[in-house]
C-alpha cells in the first residue's frame, strides 16, 4: 500500500479534469489518497471529482480547502460557508470518502 497526497486540483479547468479522469483504474488499487482541499469552486464539481477518485484508489481522505467553501459566484451568494461544509461532508459520506 502507498499513500499519495494531493491539492489544488481546480477542477474548474478542464485539463485538470481529464488528468484526473486519466488516472488508472488499477494502478491505484492498494493505495490510499489524501486530497488535501481546492478540488473545485461547486459542490457538483468536488462532488464529480470524489467520483472519479474513489474508483481509482482503495481509500480516500478529503479536507475542503478555500474554494470548495466558495458560496460567492458571479456575485450571486448561493448558502454560506458552513452550510457548504455540511453539504460536503454529506457528500463525502455518500460516497464513501473518509473525512476524519
């Protein structure tokens, strides 16, 4: 088992989320990942990431960062902060990915 840690994938910009989408299916398998916050400014965004993330690594570990809390976007405010980080950990749970 290896374990990997990543942050900042801004997964906002389409490269950044083929690169993910192109990580192996089974290289990863054993291994445990830690995503260490700035997956994506939406929570539909974070939410596709983890997605993508769980069926590529055996655990996943997930802290949000600054733009995962974002609720500010074109001006529009869409919850707070807080509201946000339940919603994420939410989903999280859904999916499987560890958060403690």
């Amino acid at each position: 088992m290896r374990v990997w840690t990543v942050s900042d994938l801004h997964a906002e910009y389409k490269q950044n989320m083929k690169w993910l989408e192109d990580i192996s299916l089974n290289e990863y398998q054993q291994d445990t990942l830690i995503v260490a916050g700035d997956v994506a400014n939406s929570l539909e965004l974070v939410r596709s990431v983890l997605e993508v993330l769980v069926k590529r690594f055996a655990r996943v570990f997930y802290t949000p960062g600054n733009h995962d809390l974002w609720v500010k976007t074109r001006g529009v405010t869409e919850t707070d902060s807080l509201a946000r980080y339940r919603e994420l950990m939410d989903a999280c749970q859904q999916l499987g990915v560890h958060t403690r």
